[in-house]
C-alpha cells in the first residue's frame, strides 16, 4: 500500500536543493510525492529526477491566485508528468459570499479539467469550520462546487473541533474524496506529532478510505527530530495502522 508524501513537509530542503529533497523521500520508504512548487524544473526535468528516485507525481497543490493565471499550464504539466490531482489548497472562507465567490471558481475550473481527466479537489485548514448560518463554511464550499473533490486533512479537521471520522464519512460515502491527507494531532494540545503517537483514528479512515484505493499522502509540518527522522517515524506509524486493515 502506497504512502507519499507532500513536499512541503521538507520544504527547507527542497528549497536549497530539490533533489536532496528526493533523495530523503526515497530513504525514508515513500512511494510517492505530492508538489508543493515544483522549483524551476520542466516537466521533463521532474519526470527524470523521479524516476531516478523510485518516486511517482500523486497530485500537486496549486493555490487560487495561480489557478486564476495559469490553469492551462497547470494541467498540461500534469499530463506531462502523468498524475490526475490538483488540489487547491486554500481559501480564506471570510464571509460566506467569498466562499461562493471561490466555490463557484473552483466549479469552473474543475469542469474545464475534466475534459483533460484532471480532478481538481480542495485541501481543508481549521479555519473553514467557521460557520454561516448554522453551516460549516466548507460545506458550503464543497455545495457548491459539485465537480470539485476533497482532500481532507485530518489534522486541521481535528483542530477545528469536527470529527475526522464522522466529518469524512459521508462525503466518501458521495463520492467526493479523492485523497487522504495524514497528518496527527497530539492528544492534549495542538502540536503536529508524529503519526501514532496523537489522536486521530486513522484505522476507522482507512477503513473508509483505504489506501488500495485512495491516495493517502502524508505530511508533517512540525518535528521533534530532524527531517528525515521524522518523516520516517510517521510513515512507518501508517504503515503500521495499515498493516492493521
């Protein structure tokens, strides 16, 4: 069962030197990445680095600004490079007629990528738990985006006081996930610890979900050990919880 994991997770690395970046993803046993930027190189570029690394393109994150300026290259990059996910993977969710405003964009967007087989999803934070008359601002957003799937991140759901389980279940059950984003919260407090060692019941998701047949991508935005440590330990939690299924 594959793990991959999002990039921005090792973002100082990939920054300084992309394919130190790689070359610690290999190491730590994923099979797979997800692009947060993708530093300069082609398409044609990427594919060889990782197809050096043993690695495959799962999705990308690409925010709203340059979905407005460049979705067209957006998408041919991705049938370059063979993966079918963009994610977006923020909105404000200010007012509820901003969250329309991005809902309906998002709409058009993931209509014109289909006709390219390209799904286009949205990537939750804490902050789209906010509610609007009586109504999560990322339901709202979802409602309203109907072609538009759902990576949900278990750690900001979690944090923003809703039940990854219960939350998650009903969209799987629409069909509306198109990946899973791994990521713990502690027991007590907020910290992003290292998968297994917090809260989340990543057994009852991956039940729902399983990683046969969602993409299931970690990421670890806080480490008590050094990069390469860290995301190792939480792969090798995930492993373990599916090794469970």
């Amino acid at each position: 069962m594959d793990i991959s994991l999002q990039l921005y997770s090792i973002k100082e690395e990939a920054a300084e030197r992309f394919e130190q970046a790689l070359e610690l993803t290999e190491k730590a046993g994923y099979q797979g990445v997800e692009f947060a930027g993708y530093f300069g190189k082609t398409s044609e570029q990427m594919k060889a680095l990782l197809n050096q690394h043993h690695l495959k393109p799962v999705s990308t994150h690409v925010g709203l600004q340059r979905l407005q300026e460049g979705l067209d290259e957006e998408l041919e990059y991705a049938k370059q490079l063979g993966y079918n996910l963009i994610i977006c993977p923020y909105s404000s969710c200010e007012t509820k007629g901003q969250t329309l405003e991005d809902a309906k964009f998002l709409e058009t967007c993931a209509q014109k990528a289909a006709k390219k087989g390209i799904i286009i999803g949205y990537h939750n934070h804490a902050h789209e738990f906010k509610q609007f008359d009586g109504k999560y601002a990322l339901d709202i957003l979802l409602e309203a985006a109907p072609t538009v799937k759902f990576e949900p991140d278990l750690y900001w759901i979690a944090l923003g006081e809703a039940d990854p389980v219960q939350y998650i279940a009903p969209l799987a059950k629409a069909g509306r996930i198109c990946a899973i984003h791994a990521k713990e919260l502690a027991k007590t407090g907020r910290d992003n610890v290292y998968i297994g060692q917090g809260k989340i019941d990543f057994l009852a998701i991956a039940k729902m979900c399983p990683p046969s047949v969602y993409p299931w991508i970690l990421e670890q935005e806080e480490f008590t050990s050094d990069h390469y440590d860290g995301i190792a330990q939480s792969r090798q939690g995930l492993q373990r919880i599916f090794e469970r299924l």
